[in-house]
C-alpha cells in the first residue's frame, strides 16, 4: 500500500493537537497576567505603562538603541550617545542579550511600551512551557494532567516573575533553568553532555549575571540528584560524572564566551569598583518574617531593605511539608532534597554568602535576585508529593493545613507591615475602603487547598475537581499579581504611558530634522529638558547624558570634577558652562516650548547662543541654538594637558586649568568673587575632621533654618555656584537682589535645590550686572535636618576674553573626513613638534590609531580622555575600534561550538552520525563496512547506563578505536559498560 501523503496544513493542525498541553499551559499565565495588568489599567487598556523603576530610566532607551542598530542606525559595539561616547558590549550582554529581544525590533517602533508587554507575557508563558517540559521529564509514570497545568502556572507567576517584570533580562533565569536541570539529570543518568551544555551556554549568552547564580545552583544540584537518585553511584562512576559536568561546563563558558569575556572587559571599566562591599559575617532577616513572604499578597519593597521574593503559590506550603510525610518518596530523596533547600535558605540568611550569589557585590536595590530558584525547588518538591498523594493521609493534609492557619494568626497579632488582614485605601475624592488583605487571602486560599488535595487524593480521576483547582489557582495568582502591581505602584511609581509618547516619537523627529539641517559628521548636541538621562541614547543625539550599570567610571569621574551632575553610574546635563559647553563640542542646545514637559530650570538657554532652527509636532516646538564656541572632537594642545590633575572640590579652577593647559594661556576665566557678608538664623554649626562644615537648626521645633550669603558682582556676568561635599543632604536655594531684600518689597527668588543625585552640581544663579550686591539663602530641607560642605565657592565668567581664545583654537581643532560609530578620520595641524591631539573620546581598550599611516599608542588626559601624539605640520589620524579580547572571544566560542558538534556526533543516536562522518574522511578504510552497530537489549534497565560509544570490531581500526577511548575517558564510559552490546 502506498502511504497517503500528509499537507502540512493537516500536520500543523496534527502537531498543534498534539502540543495542546503545552498551548494552554502558555496561555493560561499569559491571560492571567495579562488580566492583572487590565485590572490596573496598564496601556492599551488604560494610561499607566509597564515602565517602572529601571525599565523606565534605562532599559527601554536601551531597547531604542538595539532597535536602531539592528536595523543598521547604529552600531552594537560603540555608541556616541553615552557619557560623551563609549563601547555597547557590556550593555549589550547586561541587558540586550535575549533572544526575545526580537521581538522588541520586529514590532513598529510607536509600540515600544507595548512591545515591551508583549516580551514580558512572552517570557511568563515560556517559563511555563519550559518548566511543564522538565516536569514531564523527570516523572517515573505519567503525570496527572492536572499536575502538568497548575505547577508551570506557579512557577510563570511567582512573586518574583511578578516584580522581576521590571527587570525583564532576569527572566531568561526562569526560562532556562528546568531545562539545564533536565540537561544534568541527563548528563548523570546517561552520561549525555549535549542536553546539559546548549541550556547553560545559552542561559550564560541570555544573561551572564543571572547565568552566574544558576551556574552556582547547577552544581549544588548536581550534587542533589547524584546523591537523591535511585541506586547505589558507584564512587569510580561518580567521579566520572564529576568529569563530565566540569567538561560540560567548561564547553558551555567557551560557548558563550563572545559575551562573557566582553562584558568582564567592560564591568573592568568601573561596575567592578562600583561599591565596597563588607564582607563581616551578619545576617539578614529572621526566619519567621521570612516564612510570611512565602504567601501572597506579602509584596514589602524593592528597596535594598526588602525580603526574598519567594511566593510560588499557596498550595505549595501544604504539598512541600506533604512531601517530607509522604511514604512514597525515599528517605534518600527527602534527606537531600531538605538539606539543599537549607543550603538555599543559608545562602539568603547570611550576609556574605548571599554577597557571593551577587558576584560579590552589594545589590544595588531589588536583593535576593536569584530567590527564584528558591522558588523552583519548593514547586518540584510540591509537584513530587502531588504525583504521590497516595503516599499520605488525610490526617497528614488535615495537620498541615491546621499549622498554617495557627501561624496565620500568630502573623495577625504581629501585625506586619508588608502581611496583614485588611489595608486601608483611599480614593481621589477622600473615601476609605477596607481591602483584604494576605492573611485573609491566605486563609481563604489554603482552606480551599486542604478541600481540593484531599478531594484529589480520594477522587483522582474527578475532572470537576481538577477544573474548580485550576479556577481557584488562577483567581489566587491573579489576586497575587494584580495585588503586587498595585504595591509597586506605591513603591517605585509606574509611569503614565503618556510620558513615554509621543514625547519619544517627537523628541526622535525633531532629532532627525535636525541632523538634516546640519549633515556635518560629526558634533555633540544636549537638551535643556531630559524624560531620563538616557534620552540621548534613546532618540538618537551625541550628549553627555546617560546611565548604565556598564560605566566608563574614570570619564564619569571627570564630568563629576568638572562639575555635572553624578551619580554613581550615571551623568546629566546640568551644571553645564559655557567651557565646558566649548570643550566637549555641544555644538546645539535644544530646548523646548509649548508643551513644557519634562524642561528643567537648572539648564537655562544662554543669550549668546543663537537660535538656528526649529521643529514643531503636535503641542510641542523644538527650537535648537547654536553653540558659537564649539570646538570640535579633538584639538591640537601643548603635552601639558597630561600632566593636569583635576581636584575633588573645585570644578571652576579645575575648568581654569583644562581651558588654560589646552589654550597655552594663563588667564582667570572663572573668577572668585569673595563673601562679603554671611548670616544665619537658627543654625548650629560643628567642624568635621576631613574638613567639612555641619550646619544643623539649633531648635528643631522652628522650620526655618537658613544660611544667607552676600556677594559683589566683579563683572557683567553669570554667577555660578558651587558647595563641594562628600556628604549630600538636599537644601533649596534662593536668590534676591540685596538692595530688594533690604527693602522687603518682594519674596527672594526660588533658584532649585542643591545636592542629591541631578542637582549636585555647578548651579547657575543668572546673569547680573557689575557692582551689583546679591544675597543667596539656602535653607536646610531634609528629614535628617542637617547639611554638609567644605566651601561656598561663586564664580563670575569672563565670557569675552574665553570667546577670543575659542576663536583662535578653532584653527586647530580636528577636521572629521570620514566617521562611522567604530571608525573615523580627520586631518589636524599641529604648529609644533610634540604636539598632542587631545580628544574627548573616553579612554579604554580597543582603539587601533594611526598618524599619517604609523600606528601609535593611545595616551591620556585628565585620567580618562584619548591624546594622540602628532608630528609636526599636517596630520592624518584614523582611529578604529575593535577590541582585541573581541577577537579572542570569538576564537574561544568558536572552540566551544566545534566541541558541542563534536560531542554532538558522537552522542546522537549512540555515535552513528559520527561513523558516517569517520567513514567519509577515509577513516574506517574498506573496513567501516563490517563495523556492527550495537543494539540495546530492551529488557536491560538503563537508568544508570552511561552513553554508548560505537565499538568497531575490526581491531585494526586503530584510528577509530583511538578517538572511541578518547571521548569513552571524557564521557566517563564504565569499562563494563559494553557489555550489553551485543
């Protein structure tokens, strides 16, 4: 009979039917979620948007860039839009990496925020999918239909999922690690490496931070599966196996290391000294709080202050205790099964153990980022006693259930913040209701649980029972979830998805519009108005603004000295001069009308900058001005500008020095103007040993507290200041005309707050004129009513004399002839031999420079800026970037790919593959025809069977039977190992 042929139509439909499990256990979380997220209105049902916290002020104008470049706007390896400029492989591998990014870049760029909720459901569904997968693999019998539902809709909606939302890089962790679990069941039981090393290298490529923690709970369970499985491990195959997994490993790292060996390059450039950790022995939480987060609804905070996020479903906490009890499940299983869920618990409990799980590093907000594989084993554990409810009583369920409500009670009268019966609400018109609570939610849930699991238990084969479980499962999750929006919403604030556009959209546009009116190919542009920092990243401008956990902190260290805002790992726009303006080539100032959202007061457009050109889109005008000082990427200096050491306090004499080194002058641009008059009212001062001034009220029951300084304007000039501090406390500052505020006519003027993140830098009081006596107040204002500073430093500007001297640098500034986001070329002419060309191109490994045709070697300035040396008279310099460790990175991966398909070969279908591989390239000879394939004995129990390798019989084979022993001692073969193979 001739076989029908199958369409494909008829065998999707097939496959889909086939599949249908793993459909609804992909769609089942999503609806939930996705349910919640309608319940608080998130975008496109309502206005608020899924940006919170870091997705809004980083990783969404990340996902812009990615776009760009991935379309082929821009560059994956070096961005100009970051802290004057810098390398994209950290950024990359810390937050681009997923695969699901595609999905960000296939969709119309206008659906950002929404593409970015559609990554979010994505990666819940898959989590389920892939945990179902692990699930199925791993039962002895087939598992209960209900089983293979619930559990992945636990594990895609733990608590965790829910607040890690926000950090949707972390979520490949959930994704990846059931399936490098069943990779190492399969390396332990079948001696399989392959199933093992593509999981981890590709958990590794997703996200090398969390790769790192998973890595870490791979090994532990490891250990846990060759100790719980059934049977005796026999020591010789235990340290075969051993071998094994460190050579799977092994070939993973190589796997991924394009993106591992990066990224350490680009953590070297600050993240790695980003904090000071202290390692002394402490420990973090008490064990009966803990034990509240394991409930729902128990959201407290993403502040470093916050618990574990270890929710994953109430009727876990009556099976995970049910699977100690159950009869079923072997002691060998329990005793190591509790000891490696002890060892997760003491990971989190001791300080410097959950440090190490950190890469040795303090979280920065959101701790405990590895809770989810807390999480995970609980939810095996549950589905372990699940499958084998016949291994408990009823009087077992029943006492269980009946601890849990008493510890609830105990929680009551505890009254925790985060855990309680009712909370309070009160709507915009002033009205207060009372919403449950955990506690209530909880006594609900687990009074439901205890019916169900025993119904189950009696009546296995009740689908009504089944189906009112998944009802109650998914009304507990969407409670949970809908419950921790809300929470974060109070936390950290969900922006409004208004915010985000079409403020992008036009903010892109009227970018673009402007590089068209000047095409030149090279110049920097900045914004009196930023949504972010990150906004030059994001629509598409060369700023100095942006933020990343992957800084170049000597660059970032120099704009702080300089005097613009800081922060750690970010820069802002503010503090701005008209020097420093010149210096890094802000070339155009855009600012904003009509619709003023998001425009500061601090970055005020200067008078002598005039405007050029202008954009207007909807409510919204962009008007750009031209910067008549600008002076180019690079330009030609005296070797002096090396020796310039910039000082922590002073960022005017530190400008002073930079200007004057560059220009070979000796002027005074920045002038100190002294204080003529000082008061205070009711303020305490005491001095510091480090030099710095404590100012405090002297009655904290009086709100004014102020210190008022009177200076003499020296010129026609903008009066800047600047209080250096190491110690920022946040204080407003006002301003008056002295002669006004004698009079009392009118109130002083409000000039902004100083200190604190954005507004720790240079402030600009305006423009006043020569002789005019001016009174500045700044009032203590904040909760710990005390302030710090070394020095009240004003400084007037000699605006006139600075024009002159720009005027005759830009006749040798770097002439840009060619210029790609990796290369560039210009030509320079240096007057005098030794000359440098100093850039403002951020100093770091990679960059390959040449000067008329001879490679020379990058030096630097001001600690954190390339300088080229030049030969005197006209100079040609290109410079490309392309980082060595780039290259061996790619060498290595390659390596490890040619490995895999090696092992690969030799593992598919018990070495066939590779046979035929062998055969081809002549290695067999006439021979390879008599060699015999072995066959497995059927009624042979291979659980503990390692992998076969192809056995010739012709002896004289000898290259054969060389690479067989050779893979047989790596897999860590059994000498008897071929003794079923007949």
């Amino acid at each position: 009979m001739e076989k029908t042929k199958t369409s494909p139509l008829s065998f999707i439909k097939k496959w889909c039917y086939d599949k249908r499990l793993y459909f609804l256990v992909f769609f089942l979380p999503v609806a939930i979620m996705f349910s919640a997220y309608a319940f608080f209105k998130i975008h496109p049902i309502g206005d608020s948007s899924v940006l919170v916290l870091d997705l809004n002020g980083q990783y969404v104008y990340y996902y812009e860039q990615f776009r760009d470049a991935f379309h082929g706007n821009g560059s994956f390896i070096y961005n100009w839009s970051r802290n004057l400029s810098g390398e994209m492989f950290g950024v990359f591998a810390y937050y681009l990496a997923s695969p699901f990014m595609l999905i960000l870049v296939l969709l119309p760029r206008t659906m950002m925020a929404t593409s970015i909720l559609i990554l979010q459901l994505a990666k819940i569904g898959t989590a389920a999918v892939t945990f179902m997968f692990f699930l199925k693999k791993i039962s002895v019998q087939k598992p209960k239909t209900i089983s293979l539902i619930i559990f992945p809709t636990m594990y895609a909606l733990m608590s965790y999922m829910v607040v890690q939302l926000m950090d949707p890089m972390w979520l490949d962790g959930l994704i990846y690690l059931p399936l490098i679990c069943w990779g190492v069941h399969r390396l332990v039981d079948e001696g399989k490496l392959v199933p093992y090393i593509v999981p981890l290298a590709l958990m590794f490529i997703a996200h090398f931070y969390i790769g790192y923690m998973v890595g870490i709970f791979t090994f532990f369970y490891f250990c846990w599966y060759c100790l719980s499985r059934e049977g005796r491990i026999l020591p010789k195959k235990f340290f075969s196996r051993c071998v094994a997994f460190g050579i799977g490993t092994l070939v993973a790292l190589m796997c991924a290391a394009f993106v591992l060996i990066t990224v350490y390059n680009s953590l070297k450039l600050g993240k790695f000294e980003f904090t000071d950790p202290d390692f002394s022995l402490a420990t973090q939480f008490d064990f009966l709080t803990f034990i509240t987060k394991l409930f729902p609804m128990s959201y407290d905070t993403v502040y470093p202050e916050g618990m574990p996020m270890i929710y994953c479903g109430t009727a876990v906490l009556i099976l995970v205790p049910l699977f100690f009890m159950n009869d079923r499940i072997t002691m060998k299983e329990k005793t190591s099964t509790g000891l490696l869920t002890f060892l997760l618990v003491i990971l989190m409990y001791i300080k410097p153990a959950d440090m190490a799980m950190h890469g040795f590093q303090v979280p920065n907000w959101l701790p405990y980022r590895y809770s989810f594989i807390f999480s995970f084993l609980m939810i095996v554990m549950a589905f372990r006693a699940f499958e084998n409810l016949e291994g408990i009583t009823a009087k077992n369920i029943g006492g269980i259930f009946f601890g849990l409500m008493v510890f609830l009670f105990w929680c009551e009268r505890e009254n925790y913040s985060h855990f309680q019966l009712f909370e309070t609400k009160t709507s915009e018109t002033g009205d207060t209701t009372n919403v449950i609570q955990g506690i209530w939610v909880s006594m609900i849930a687990l009074a439901a649980y205890f019916a169900l699991i025993y119904l189950i238990k009696k009546y296995p084969k009740s689908k009504a029972v089944c189906i009112v479980m998944v009802g109650v499962l998914a009304v507990e999750l969407f409670a949970n979830s809908a419950d921790t929006i809300d929470k974060i919403d109070t936390d950290v604030a969900y922006s409004k998805y208004t915010s985000y556009e079409p403020y992008m959209t036009q903010t892109r546009n009227a970018v673009s519009m402007m590089k068209e009116y000047d095409p030149s190919l090279f110049y920097r542009m900045e914004a009196t108005f930023h949504r972010t920092v990150n906004d030059p990243i994001g629509t598409g401008y060369k700023g100095i603004s942006h933020s990343s956990s992957t800084m170049n902190a000597p660059a970032l260290m120099m704009l702080h000295k300089l005097g613009y805002a800081y922060g750690g790992h970010y820069t802002k726009y503010d503090g701005t001069t008209f020097m420093t303006d010149a210096l890094f080539d802000i070339k155009y100032l855009m600012d904003k009308t009509g619709n003023t959202s998001f425009v500061g007061t601090r970055v005020k457009v200067p008078e002598e900058y005039k405007l050029t050109t202008e954009y207007t889109e909807g409510d919204a005008t962009y008007k750009f001005y031209n910067n008549p000082n600008a002076l180019g990427l690079g330009m030609v200096s005296s070797p002096s500008i090396e020796d310039v050491s910039l000082s922590e306090d002073n960022p005017f004499e530190n400008q002073n020095m930079v200007f004057n080194a560059l220009a070979g002058t000796t002027k005074e641009y920045f002038t100190k103007i002294p204080v003529i008059n000082s008061e205070m009212e009711n303020v305490s001062t005491s001095q510091l040993t480090d030099g710095h001034t404590k100012y405090f009220p002297t009655d904290t029951s009086i709100a004014e507290c102020h210190i008022d300084y009177v200076v003499k304007m020296d010129k026609d000039s903008y009066l800047y200041m600047y209080l250096p501090t190491k110690y920022e406390r946040s204080c407003n500052v006002w301003i008056q005309d002295e002669d006004d505020y004698m009079d009392g006519s009118e109130p002083m003027e409000y000039a902004g707050q100083f200190f604190v993140g954005d507004n720790y830098s240079i402030m600009n009081l305006g423009k006043f004129y020569e002789g005019q006596e001016l009174r500045i107040r700044i009032t203590v204002a904040n909760d710990d009513n005390e302030a710090y500073w070394k020095d009240q430093l004003f400084y007037t500007f000699d605006y006139d004399s600075f024009a002159q001297t720009c005027a005759d640098m830009q006749k040798n500034v770097l002439e840009v002839t060619s210029f790609k986001d990796t290369y560039l070329e210009g030509t320079v002419n240096a007057e005098n031999d030794g000359s440098v060309l100093f850039t403002t191109i951020p100093y770091e490994n990679g960059w390959t420079i040449t000067v008329n045709g001879k490679k020379v070697t990058a030096e630097k300035s001001l600690d954190s800026l390339i300088t080229i040396p030049l030969e005197q008279g006209e100079n040609k310099i290109t410079m490309k970037f392309s980082p060595d460790y780039w290259k061996v990175s790619l060498i290595i991966t390659g390596f490890g790919v040619v490995l895999l398909v090696l092992i690969f070969l030799f593992e598919y279908k018990r070495g066939k593959v590779m046979k035929k591989v062998l055969a081809k390239a002549n290695f067999t000879a006439e021979n390879s025809e008599n060699a015999t394939t072995p066959v497995i004995n059927d009624t042979t129990d291979t659980t503990d069977e390692p992998l076969r390798i192809y056995r010739p019989d012709n002896d004289d084979d000898e290259k054969l039977r060389h690479i067989n022993e050779m893979m047989k001692n790596i897999l860590g073969e059994d000498e008897d190992s071929g003794k079923n193979d007949k």
